[in-house]
C-alpha cells in the first residue's frame, strides 16, 4: 500500500493562560486505511521519541458513539467527511504532500484546557438544568402501553441521537449550543413522559444556555452542516416554538 507524507499545521497551546501558535510537523509513511486520530497516534510517537510534549487531544471509543473527539481541521469542525467524528476521518481522503491546520473547538463557553483539549463541561450544566426526566413515568412495559404516533417516535429518536460533541458550537460563529438544547428538548419533548416537565425545560435549558456564555442563534445552519449525526434545524423551530409558548402563554 502506498504511503504518504502529510504536513501539519497544529495549535500548541501549554495551557489555558500561556499564549498558543500553530506549530508545524511532518508525519511520514502514513497509510491511507489509517483513521485521523491514529495517524495523530504517529506523531505524537515520533514526538515522544524525541522527548518533545506529545499533542493534547481527545478521544474515547473511536467508532463514532462517545462524542470525546473534537477538532477542527481545515476550518471545519471534525472534518470535510459530512456526518462524521473525526475519529470517523480516514487519511485516504488526503493526498500525498497535503497540509492540514488543526485547531480546537473555539468558544467562550468551551475554555482550552490545552493544545486541541477544550472544557465542554458547559453542556453538562445544560443537561443539568432540566435536560432530563424527573418524575416517575414507570418501568418499560408501563412505556410499552403508550401509543406514539410513528412520526413523533422518529423524530425523538433522531434528536436522542445527538452526541453532545459540540462541533455545532464550534462551527457557529456566535458559539451558540441551541441545536444541542434543541435535540434534548425534542428528544423528550415529542413523547408522553417528556411532557410533564416540557415547558419548565424549555425555559430553564434556554436561560440556562445563555448564563453559560453561549451565543444566540441567527438561524444559518452551520451547525447541521458539521454535526455528526445529522441533527436538523427542524428541531429549533421546534425548541423556538415551544419556549415562546412556555414563556409567554404557558404562566411560567
């Protein structure tokens, strides 16, 4: 199998407070089958061997689940391959001789830990303040005996799939994280034991975002362009709609 040299360009950062810059590499024999974090595997390798600071940088299950791996690469965030993580990316959708900038998720709300490693605990606090289900809706054969309407199964579905990975905020350039709340919201919001609670949620998910330094939405769609699993717009309109009607003409 052919193998290719690939240029880096990666921001190197020692820590929240030290000044950052793009630093320049060179990783040699990269095979293509390679994924993108393994051929970042490579040179902090090399790195290593030399007794240099291997590069920060996040990752867990790498096969698309956990949501831990966030870069940008090339100025999008995990990468041109459309509903992808970057540990998803594999190194055959490069040429020979490339040069790829990696830089990290950039938002008020995520502060960079170091190099590529930023803090998305922020989302955490989101779901923290009402991204959930408090009250007792029964055990799983109690859930079985409630009749969902299959296109309102399928869109809570598709927003519980969300990973919580942030590549909408990156991308967005006011950092907002409504299509992150949007997706809980809808999640839970579209099926009968979500609906308890569903007005206090919007209220307090929105609120809860904007203390935490997150930007408002201008509606451009960035954010479904790079997000992983494809979540759509839809479920802002959707989230938009239910918080005008919590606020305004639900008493809250």
């Amino acid at each position: 199998m052919e193998k290719m040299t690939i240029h880096l360009r990666v921001w190197r950062q020692a820590g929240p407070n030290a000044p950052g810059r793009l630093v320049p590499y060179t990783v040699e024999n990269v095979i293509p089958d390679m994924s993108f974090l393994e051929m970042l595997d490579v040179l902090n390798e090399e790195l290593i061997a030399k007794g240099e600071d291997p590069v920060a940088f996040d990752s867990d299950c790498r096969e698309g689940i956990c949501g831990t791996c966030g870069l940008v690469i090339n100025g999008i965030p995990h990468g041109p391959d459309r509903g992808a993580t970057v540990c998803q990316l594999h190194m055959r959708r490069y040429k020979h001789g490339d040069t790829i900038t990696i830089e990290p998720w950039r938002a008020r709300a995520f502060p960079l830990i170091k190099d590529l490693v930023v803090d998305r605990s922020a989302f955490d606090r989101l779901i923290q303040a009402s991204g959930y289900t408090s009250i007792n809706v029964g055990g799983a054969p109690d859930a079985n005996a409630v009749l969902i309407p299959k296109d309102k199964a399928e869109r809570s579905m598709d927003a519980a799939a969300c990973i919580g990975c942030g590549a909408c905020v990156a991308a967005c350039k006011n950092a907002s994280a409504i299509l992150f709340v949007s997706a809980k919201v809808a999640h839970l919001g579209m099926l009968p034991q979500g609906q308890v609670e569903h007005k206090h949620r919007v209220v307090k998910m929105i609120d809860r975002m904007d203390d935490l330094g997150f930007g408002s939405c201008s509606n451009e769609g960035e954010c479904e362009a790079v997000c992983p699993k494809e979540i759509k717009l839809a479920n802002i309109a959707y989230l938009n709609r239910s918080y005008l009607t919590a606020r305004f003409f639900g008493g809250l």
